[in-house]
C-alpha cells in the first residue's frame, strides 16, 4: 500500500484512532472516515478485518447504513463482504437494497455473493431476478446459487439460458443437477 499511497502509515494510524472515538461514540463523521480508508484499502483487506474485529457489534447498524451510499464504490464493495462477519439482522435487508438499487455492478455482484454465503435458501427471489441482470458474472452467481440450493425453478432457468453466449453461463449450466 505503501508504493500507491505517500502517507499510507499516517491514513492508517488516523484509521486506527478514529475507530477507537467512534467506538466511543458514534459519529456520521467519523464512519465516513472510516469508510474512506475502507475504500483506499480494499486490495489488502486490513482495514475491513480491523473493522470486524475492532468496532462494537452495536455500532455496525449505523457503520453500515452510513456506508450504503457512501460515495467510493471500493467501500461499498467491502461494506458488501463485511456483512458477512457482522451479526446484525438487517443485512439480509442492506445486501439486498445493494443488489438492487446500488449504481456499481461491483458493487452487486460482491453484495450477491455475500447474500448468496449468508442465506442462500431465502435468496432464492433474488436469484432468479439476477438471471435478467446485463452483467454475465451476476447472472453465472444467480445460476450457481440456484443450483447449490437445488431450487425447483432450475428446469426452467436451464431452458432459459441454454442460449446465453457467456462461456460462464454455459460453464455452470453444466453443472446443474436436475433431479
């Protein structure tokens, strides 16, 4: 991180404390600084597992929803992987709002994936809306997770996709086990 950020050291000693005031109390503020060093961090991946470890359990609620239209799409992409360790019960009500209604198809693809890790059984609706989805990566993760549920709609969505030019597409069509 150093090589691509001057003062990387100085934004993560910053990172670290101000963690520690929001985790004291919490600030609109504070989260959204929290969330820029989440985005300027996204391919190590430290600051979120900081995050997951570091911030109190009651404050991920309001971490998250600051989070969902924050500006830097690389936040809301980590935002999307962090639910995956937070215990809180709206997530499943954040993932989907990501899946839906967020700008980045970056964005919905790791919010698709991390729906599709926490509760594959109750994702299933938005599965097979993700079928109709532009990007042929959401459409291979709907597909996929169709199949790993093993949902009663694979019959169809098989005859529906056996035309689709995305190798990925073709890939896990092959795969898919119809009893």
């Amino acid at each position: 991180m150093d090589d691509y950020y001057l003062y990387w050291r100085k934004i993560e000693r910053a990172f670290y404390i101000e963690l520690e005031k929001y985790n004291e109390k919490i600030s609109d503020d504070r989260a959204r600084l929290l969330l820029e060093a989440l985005a300027i961090d996204n391919g190590r991946e430290n600051a979120r597992e900081v995050l997951s470890i570091r911030m109190n359990r009651s404050n991920h609620y309001h971490f998250i929803s600051i989070g969902l239209d924050f500006k830097l799409y690389q936040a809301r992409r980590e935002l999307a992987i962090f639910m995956l360790y937070t215990p809180i019960d709206e997530r499943m009500i954040f993932l989907t709002h990501m899946i839906d209604y967020d700008v980045n198809v970056n964005v919905q693809k790791q919010a698709l994936l991390a729906l599709l890790s926490i509760a594959s059984r109750e994702s299933e609706e938005l599965m097979l809306k993700a079928l109709d989805h532009t990007d042929h990566f959401i459409r291979c993760v709907a597909l996929k997770g169709l199949n790993e549920m093993g949902s009663v709609h694979l019959v169809n969505v098989k005859n529906e996709l056996r035309d689709d030019p995305s190798g990925c597409i073709q890939d896990q069509l092959k795969k898919v086990i119809l009893d």
